[in-house]
C-alpha cells in the first residue's frame, strides 16, 4: 500500500472512532452531567492526577518506541508486556497503601475505597499496551475503531444505568474500568498475539534508552496538566472543581479527539519515511496547516457558542462551567500543534530534545502557577496560566522542530496566520449574533452553528486558503468509502 493510500485509510478509520467514539462518549457525558452532581464529577477530578501519571509510568514511553522500531521481534514484544505487567502491579500496591492519605489530604472520606478500586485500570490497561501498539504500528485502525466504539456503547450504557439507579460518584468509577476492562478483552480477541516466556534484557535497554526520555518528558507534562485538578480541589469546594473538571473533559472530548486523530495515523506513517527528508518535511507541513485549519475554527467556535451551548445540553446547573470552558479552548487551540511537532522529534529519535523542551516549559509554567496563586487570581487566573503557556510551548516546540527539518518557527506562524485570522473572524460574528437572539438557547445554538460553518466555509474560499481543498480531497475519498459501505 502507498504512502498516500495507507494515509488515507488511516484517516478514514480514525475519522469513523472520532464521529463514533467520541460522538457516543459526547452523549454519555451529557446523560451523566444530567443525572449527576458536579461534586461527584469533582472527587474524580481529585484522583485524576494519580491514575494519569500511574498510566504513564506503566507505559513507560516504551509503546512509542515499538512503533518507532521498524524491526521488533516476539522476544521484544514479550519483554516489553511483562514489564508493563510488573509496574502495574507494583504501583497498583503503591496507590493501594497511600489512598487514606490521599483521602485526608483532599479531605474528602470517600476517597480511600474509590481510589484502590479505580486504581486497578491500572492493572487492565498494562495487558493492552502492546496489542495496541502492534495495530498501531500496521496502522490499522479499522480494528482500533471497531473495539473503541464496542467498548464505549457498552461500557457507556453500563454507566447509564448505574447512575439512573442513584449509585452517584461510583458510576463514574465503574465507567473507567468496564471501560478499560472491554477494551483489553476486546483487544486481544482481535490481534491473535500471545507473549512467550521470556524476558530479554537486551531489548529491556534497547527500547528503555528511547522510551525513559519520553516516559520523563510524558510524566513531566501529565503532572502539571493535572496539578489544575489538585489546586483547585485542594483551595477550592469540591463543586467548583467538578465544573472545571466537566468543562475540561468537554473540551478534550473536542481537542484531544484531534491530536490523537491526528498523532496515532502520522507517527507510524511519518516513522516510516523518517530517512527520506523531503516527503518528511512536506508531509509534515501539511499535516500541520490542516490540523490547524479544522482545529483553530472548531476552537474559537466552541468558546463563541459555550452558554447557550451548556445550557441546551447540561442545564443550567453547569452555568458556572462555561467561563473555565471558554478558556480552555483557547489553550486548546495549539493542542494539536504540540503533538505533531513532537511527533517529527519522536520520528527522528530525538527523545532528549522532548524531554528537555518539557523541563524548559513546565518551568515557565510553573512560574506562572505560583504567580497566580501568591496574587490571587482564583480559578480564572489559573486556567490563563493555561492558554499563556500553550502558545509559548508551541513557539519552543517549533523551535526545536525547526532544528531537525527545513521548516523555522517563522515559517509555520506564517502558514498558521490565515486560518487563525479567519477563526477569529468567524468566532466574533458568531458570538456578536448570540447577543440577539437571547431568548432561545437552542435556536441561538442552531443559528449560530449554521453562521459560522457558512462564514468560515465562504471566507476560506474567498482568500483561497490552500487547506479547504486539501480538507476537500481529504475527505472525498473518505465519503466514496461510507458510500461504498452502505451501498
């Protein structure tokens, strides 16, 4: 298969988990903020920051390294999954011993016994990592699309009826592991892999020496993405952060939905040309203009339309979410960015360099952290730290990009303006027309929908912005492929 068709299958297959999967998670989260209290969303926005960093750990950057290595053998898949295995293990009894601390710290009682159940995805997920990769690795995410969107349906209308039947905070605790739990079984039914019994120590410090840097650089980055929940739960009442916590997952559901679309059918595809410098640096810029192109006006959008947005969808107990979530969106504008400029320094085996960008702008962060909190901005305040430093870490991982491909900072800013500028646009007339139709949250939701699709469509095609008609031969043959299916 050619470089451009196994793209676009990849494309295709990650579209169809992004409508679906995340299109279906989009609906429970909506049930669940209905039947839910924002302070049970909260005391899972306690723990979040334990069962990220615990996941990392487990991963150990080695699952990157296994797509990266065009060359891996049974012997370096069993020795990777046994050691996956192990630190689950050890740090699911780690997470077990701590939870009462954990519990006091928050003071929050019910912690103790959410924690050492929720804790055992752990466990779940470590068993799954290196099916996961391999499908990755054949790109083929027609298989990863069918079991996400299983799991989801199921594990989503489990969670239903367990919050319908008023078992509250635990509902959200049984949806991350049937979750996790269906996707593993689900996982391994479809990719035929079993390990052998061995342990090479070899290919432990093969993969280690390239997956520790990004294992760092990962733990370094999920910390301080999560250090928001701790703060805000520590200094603040639990139902201020169960609104951050829906705002920021709502959010995600949106932004991240595109980096990991984005990010999973680039790497492997990119790994494979990584010594062919110029289909690299062109494959490369237009990943990047495109990302851009849909993900700048998906921003703006979502922030321009929050209030009416929130309201017809999660009523008007989650008011309080719609300003955390405005901003969020502003950060969440260069997501995708980040990855994909990471994405050519993983391709070219610099786990160094992205280790040592972490250091650089999880300190610049940090300064603004604890700027905000010793001048008491609250909450607010916090959340700007946020969209500040997402546009620095652009700039710095642009600037190590540039190093490794001709491609400068200057340059991607430049190719990056024109949908920034019409974003901008678009978002401004679509929240100026909100401000007159302030009696109907869902026909305000609706019109303002409908203008700014037209306005961003129009205004694209007028300046002749080169990425609507890459989007449009992007999707073409996406659209043949739904309608060969259904016919």
């Amino acid at each position: 298969m050619s470089l451009k068709s196994k793209t676009i299958t990849g494309v295709f297959w990650s579209f169809t988990d992004l409508m679906a999967n995340h299109g279906i998670q989009f609906l429970v989260q909506i049930i669940l903020a209905r039947l839910l209290l924002p302070e049970h969303f909260g005391i899972i926005g306690m723990i979040l920051i334990f069962i990220s960093v615990s996941n990392a750990i487990v991963d150990s950057g080695f699952s990157q390294a296994l797509i990266r290595d065009q060359h891996t053998t049974q012997e370096d898949y069993s020795t990777v999954f046994y050691f996956n295995l192990f630190v689950s293990l050890a740090i699911y009894g780690i997470l077990f011993s701590t939870a009462n601390m954990i519990s006091v710290f928050f003071e929050e009682p019910q912690l103790t016994t959410i924690i050492r159940v929720i804790s055992l995805v752990l466990i779940i997920n470590s068993l799954a990592i290196i099916q996961k990769a391999m499908l990755v690795k054949k790109v083929d995410f027609k298989t990863l699309t069918k079991i996400s969107v299983i799991a989801v349906i199921l594990s989503g209308g489990l969670t239903i009826f367990i919050a319908m039947s008023g078992f509250g905070v635990w509902s959200l605790v049984i949806n991350m592991i049937a979750l996790q739990s269906i996707q593993t079984g689900l996982l391994w039914y479809f990719n035929k892999w079993i390990p052998s019994l061995t342990f090479k120590v070899q290919s432990f410090k093969k993969y280690y020496s390239f997956g520790y840097k990004l294992l760092l650089s990962g733990l370094i980055d999920t910390l301080f993405y999560y250090s928001y929940f701790v703060i805000i739960g520590k200094m603040h009442l639990t139902n201020q952060l169960g609104y951050y916590t829906n705002a920021v997952k709502i959010k995600d559901l949106a932004s991240f939905a595109i980096v990991s679309t984005v990010q999973r059918v680039t790497y492997p595809v990119l790994s494979s040309i990584q010594q062919e410098e110029e289909r690299l640096t062109f494959g490369f810029k237009s990943v990047i203009k495109t990302s851009a192109f849909i993900n700048f006006p998906l921003m703006v959008g979502l922030a321009a339309i929050a209030k009416p947005l929130f309201i017809v969808l999660f009523g008007d107990k989650w008011i309080p979410s719609v300003i955390y979530f405005q901003l969020l969106c502003f950060a969440g504008m260069f997501y995708p960015l980040l990855s994909i400029n990471q994405n050519i320094l993983q391709v070219k085996g610099k786990s160094n360099v992205i280790l040592k960008m972490e250091i650089i702008k999880k300190s610049l962060l940090a300064i603004l952290i604890v700027l905000s909190i010793l001048l008491g901005f609250g909450i607010i305040g916090l959340i700007w730290t946020s969209v500040i430093s997402s546009f620095v870490s652009f700039l710095i991982n642009s600037y190590y990009t540039a190093i490794e491909i001709k491609y400068s900072s200057i340059e991607q800013i430049r190719d990056l303006l024109p949908s920034f500028i019409i974003s901008f646009i678009m978002g401004i007339i679509v929240f100026e027309v909100g401000k007159f139709m302030d009696s109907n949250d869902l026909l305000q939701l609706i019109c303002q929908i409908a203008i700014g699709i037209a306005i961003y469509i129009i205004v694209s095609k007028i300046l002749r912005v080169q990425e609507l008609d890459t989007l449009y031969q992007m999707v073409l043959p996406i659209l043949k492929k739904i309608k060969g299916g259904v016919e």
